[in-house]
C-alpha cells in the first residue's frame, strides 16, 4: 500500500516515469538511451541504455522502498551528486505497472526480474546487451482511481515528447532516441552540440550560444535573437546540474534579460542550464524533484542576468566592415552603417559633400531644424536611383518602404525614431539637455500612495529631465515645470507613463525608464508626412543604433519580405 501511494506523489503520468529512468540511466554513466512508447506510455513505456548495468544480486534491491546506491550516508543528501537517492521511483512504478527490469553489467551473466503490480517474482536469465532494459505496462491499471485522471493517449504523448526535449538540451552530450507507436520520433545523436540540438528542438535558426563562470558558478545556455517572439513561456528551459527542473524565478530572469527587446507579452526561446556545486542546492524540497531550493539565490539570479543581457548586447553591437561586401547587411541579425560607407565609398568621395553634415546630425536634429533644405539638394548627389539601400517612399504617413537586393523593408518611422533618439539620450558622450518651461498655472495630480512613494523617491531623476514636482498634501502633487516636448500633450498622462515604466524596472534604473518615455514622446508620429531627404536620413540613423529591430520597449521596428514572396501573390 505504501508504494502505491508514493507512486501517487512520485509517479503521476507516464512522463514522470520517464522522466526517473532516464535519470537512473543518466546515473548508470549511459551515453545512448533509447525510449519507446505506446498509447502515450499508458501501455507499454520501455527505456533501454548502456550504462553500467545492476548486479544480479542487486536486482532485487531496486524494487525495495527506500533501498538506492546512490548514496553510502546521510551527510550525501546534502551534497549529492547523482539525480535520486530516495529509492522510491522503482519500487512505485514496479507497484501500479507490469514491470520487468533486465540488466547486465559488463563480466556478468544478464539476468531479470519481473514484477505484476507490486508482486515479485523470481530473478531469471536473460538475453541482452551491457546495460539495462525497463519496462513498463499498462500503467495504473490496478488503481483505477489514479487512471482515470490520465489524460488523453495524445495528451500524454505531447508531455513525454516535450519532456524528452527538454531532457535532451539539459543533456546535450547523450544520444538520445524516443519511439512512439513503433515509429521513430526524435533523434538525437550523441556528437550534437547544445546550440546544434537547440536548433534542432526548437525549430529556429537564430540562436546564440554563452558560457559564462563566476567563482564555482557556471552559466551554458542556448538563447534566441530578439526576432523571435513567442507567446507563451513554454521555450524556456531552465536546468541544474543536467536535471531539468521548473523555476518560476530563473525563467523570469531570463525574460527581464529581453526587456527593451521584445514587446510586453511576447517571450524569446532558450536553454539555461546552470552547473554548481552540490552543497549550494536542495534537491529534496519537491517528490518528483521538480524543484530545488539554491542556498545563494539571489547570487545566482544576478549572475543568469547579468550573462543573458551581456550576450544579448554583443548581439546588438554593430559590427566592423567586412571586405566581404553586403552579406550581413539587414538580414535580421546585423545591421551596420560601415557597410553602407565603405560599399559606396566612391558616391561619398564627390566633390563639394561633406561627412560631417551626416555624421553630425541626428533625426532630430534634421527634422527639428529650418535649415535643411539648404543642403536637400546637395545630397541628392549621394541618394541617387544607383544607391544600392534605396527608400522607395512612404505608406500611410507612418512606414517607410526601403529597397535592398532581392528584399524590400517596411519600417515604423515612430519607433524607428524612438530607437534612434533612445541610444542617443543613452550614450556617454551625449549630455541631455532637455529644456523645460514653467508652468503659470501648476497642475495638480492625485495618485495612489504606491504611486507617490515612487515618484518622490526618484525625484531628482524627473528633475533631470524637466519636471518640477512638490508635495501638496495627502496623495495629492503638483506639477509646476514640465518638459517643453509634452506641452501639448496630456501632463497627467506623461507622468503616468513614467511611473509604469518604473514599476517594471530591471537593472537598467530608473534613469532608463524616463529615457524610454523621453524617446517615444520627442519621436515624429505616426501619421507625420515626411520628404524623401527626411525619410533617407531616419533610415541612415537607424541603421547607426546598436539594435536596429525593437523600439525600447520591445516593439519590431523593421519587417523584411522577399521579392520572390511579393511576386507570388501576382502569380508571376
């Protein structure tokens, strides 16, 4: 009876089945595993390795509650450096299955044993490799209570195939293979690298690889580029010391690591595995050991952190020209400005442009100032029809169509120019000077106490960037010099923004945050008719900006299609 209620706690779903033996073969130093299923693993669930195989004396032993090898004391439990140690996954399957282990290690006889639903029988010899077999039949079919709660044969195979993938990135050096209804499903060969098998699982091209260390931690994961955007958590697998576990707290990490890079609501793919020393988790805090406890968590979080955004801002760091021409140029990965330079070097060379004309001006410098149709025209000389990166013009008033080789390019002049003034307000070298006016009758704003508290406690960053906020009584402010940008524009509203942006505030600061609203609001709108010399420059200045794809807050500013895609919908 016991084993039948520790199977409840340990053993709920065939994939938890899996899910021990593959940890028991992992364990046994197996390097090819080999799983096959039926109905979802409610009929026949068998796993066959070659690891080092059981003693045939032993083989009774595994199905004892409580019995393991895995551990020689007590003091092991706290440093353990294997995936189980309570003995109990054998004994509650072999409980409330058909169960049947064969084993033989290398210099013995194979030998079996054979156990119906909690009855042992008799160890017997046996056909087989070095390794072990298990298998599993007709699962819960004594319990008809804990049966009827599985759920669909495809329901559960959906589980097992997930989990097989999840197991496969955490341990990317075994060669693992599942079966399903007798027909090969997933292959993983043992020679895979994890960013080679991550492309693999995840069905995507554009991921990166990292590995960092910090003292005794050590960080390897596989992450995706910004461009993909998904809308669910589900591709974030999260794993320590090659066991797969589940972390609310890791995956949030990994998802605060995109802020500013994908919009809210969207989730960016991955593998983290973490690999530290045994003393500075607990693996016994859950049944299934689903969960673990970290001793320096904090410590760890940071760390995960802080190797995620530093990867990512490789990622968008413009590169060097390359001799080799146009090859990385727009093609969702890297942009850079060095290409365009260089590639027309000879257009730039002409007599009577000058660099610093281009260089030195900004977006909104441009289209803030009265003076650039003086020289509209002597730039023409440049951004002729020749000029390989061409702006074809715009769409709505809002987006730019840009032409490049065999691609054309639609781009959101708003967040385009939210990108661009962004990096600008964020760049060392650039003092903001945001000039402010006062107002002669103050606005008076009534917020929540959360509200009040964050507001006065980044007070002196709001007076940075124009604003002039006092107490006045209760939950009650009153604003009285606002930035000349907002004007216009609801005061109410803009000082709203702000404080949500605070609210979701990463280690970026607070500073960051009114950068982001500071951007968004001082970029052209939606809607706003620009000329052909304006539009040339917005894309020239995004092209410049580390991250040309996402707006500070996420949004895709760029959205690419092939000539040949455009060309099929008139059938040519």
């Amino acid at each position: 009876m016991s084993n039948k209620i520790a199977a409840g706690e340990v053993i709920d779903r065939p994939c938890n089945v899996i899910k021990e033996l593959l940890e028991n073969a992992v364990d046994a130093g197996a390097e090819n595993i080999t799983v096959e299923i039926t109905d979802g693993g409610i009929s026949l669930i068998k796993v066959t390795d070659d690891g080092r195989g059981i003693l045939p004396e032993d083989l009774p032993v595994t199905v004892s509650r409580f019995a393991t090898s895995k551990i020689n004391s007590i003091d092991d439990i706290y440093c353990l450096n294997t995936f189980g140690f309570r003995g109990e996954a054998l004994a509650a399957v072999s409980s409330v299955s058909d169960f049947c282990i064969k084993s033989k290690r290398k210099g013995y006889d194979c030998f079996s044993l054979s156990v119906y639903f909690g009855n042992t029988g008799e160890i017997k010899p046996a056909a087989g490799l070095d390794g072990t077999v298990v298998t599993v039949k007709n699962l819960f079919e004594n319990i008809p209570a804990r049966r009827k709660f599985l759920k669909t044969p495809a329901a559960e195979q959906r589980e097992i195939v997930k989990f097989i993938k999840q197991f496969s990135l955490v341990n990317y050096h075994i060669c693992l293979k599942l079966i399903v209804n007798d027909k090969k499903t997933l292959v993983f060969s043992k020679d895979d690298g994890m960013l080679s098998r991550a492309k693999k699982v995840f069905n995507e091209e554009n991921l990166l690889y990292l590995n960092n260390k910090y003292d005794d931690l050590n960080i390897e994961a596989v992450i995706s580029t910004p461009e993909i955007q998904k809308l669910r958590k589900d591709n974030l697998v999260v794993g320590v010391n090659g066991r797969v576990i589940r972390d609310n707290m890791l995956v949030q990490c990994i998802v605060k690591a995109y802020k500013r890079l994908l919009p809210e609501g969207k989730y960016p793919v991955g593998c983290v595995v973490l690999y530290l020393d045994s003393s500075d988790l607990d693996v016994n805090v859950h049944p299934a050991k689903l969960f673990v406890k970290f001793l320096n968590s904090g410590e760890i979080f940071s760390f995960v952190y802080d190797s995620i955004s530093s990867k990512l801002g490789e990622l968008t760091a413009a590169p060097e020209y390359d001799n080799s021409g146009y090859e990385s140029l727009i093609n969702n990965q890297e942009i850079s400005y060095n290409h365009i330079v260089q590639k027309n070097k000879e257009l730039y060379d002409k007599p009577g442009y000058s660099h610093d004309k281009l260089n030195s001006s900004s977006v909104y410098d441009l289209l803030n100032s009265q003076t650039y149709s003086a020289f509209e025209v002597e730039s023409d000389s440049v951004y002729d029809d020749e000029y390989d990166f061409r702006v074809v013009g715009q769409l709505f008033n809002t987006v730019i169509i840009c032409e490049f080789e065999d691609f054309y390019y639609l781009i959101d002049q708003h967040i385009a120019h939210e990108r661009i003034l962004y990096e600008k307000y964020k760049s060392e070298s650039f003092e903001t000077e945001i000039s402010s006016i006062n107002l002669t009758e103050p606005i008076t704003i009534n917020l929540n106490k959360d509200e009040c508290e964050l507001l006065f406690s980044n007070k002196d960053i709001l007076v940075e960037f124009g604003y002039d906020i006092e107490d006045f009584g209760g939950t009650s402010v009153k604003v009285n010099r606002i930035p000349s940008e907002i004007i216009n524009k609801d005061i109410k509203q803009e000082i709203a923004d702000i404080l949500q942006e605070i609210e979701f505030l990463t280690k970026r600061g607070v500073k960051d945050s009114t950068l982001v609203v500071m951007s968004c609001k001082s970029a052209i709108k939606a809607g706003e008719r620009l000329s052909a010399y304006e539009m040339k420059h917005l894309v020239l200045e995004l092209l410049k900006t580390k991250n040309p794809f996402t707006c500070p807050h996420g949004r895709p500013i760029i959205f690419k299609q092939a000539k040949e895609e455009l060309f099929r919908k008139f059938h040519r």
